[in-house]
C-alpha cells in the first residue's frame, strides 16, 4: 500500500494529498482561503487520525507523523 496515492479532504475543506501513502515525497495541503490557524490545526489532526487509523496499519514502512514535510498550494 506504501506505493498508492493518498487522498483526504477534512472537516473545514482542507484536502491533503500525496503521491504515496507513506509520506515518503510529503503531503500537499491545499486550504479554503481564509481558514483561521486553529482549524487548520483541527483538519491536519484529522488527517493524521484518519491515517493512522485507517492507512497506516497497512504500511510496510512509515518514517513517522514527525517526518511528514508538507507543501502548501
């Protein structure tokens, strides 16, 4: 599953996605404009809650929620 594309829009519209599921090439944010700080926090905390519960059991490998590198458009 490393090798699959990751996608995940949240809560507050934020989208997050990545050409693999292990982060390995970072995570692309894209947010509404004029989203507050605090809820992109809130969606960033989701996206990881929904990684680690639903992709990362799945994962052959994982650097870490501490590794990831995010770009934003």
């Amino acid at each position: 599953m490393n090798e699959q594309k990751f996608e995940h829009f949240s809560s507050f519209g934020t989208a997050f996605k990545a050409d693999r599921c292990d982060f390995r090439n970072g995570v692309t944010v894209t947010m509404p404009q004029g989203l507050p700080a605090e809820n992109l926090m809130s969606d960033v905390s989701e996206m990881i809650g929904y990684h680690a519960h639903h992709v990362y059991p799945h994962l052959n490998q994982f650097s870490g929620y501490d590794c990831i590198a995010y770009k934003f458009a």
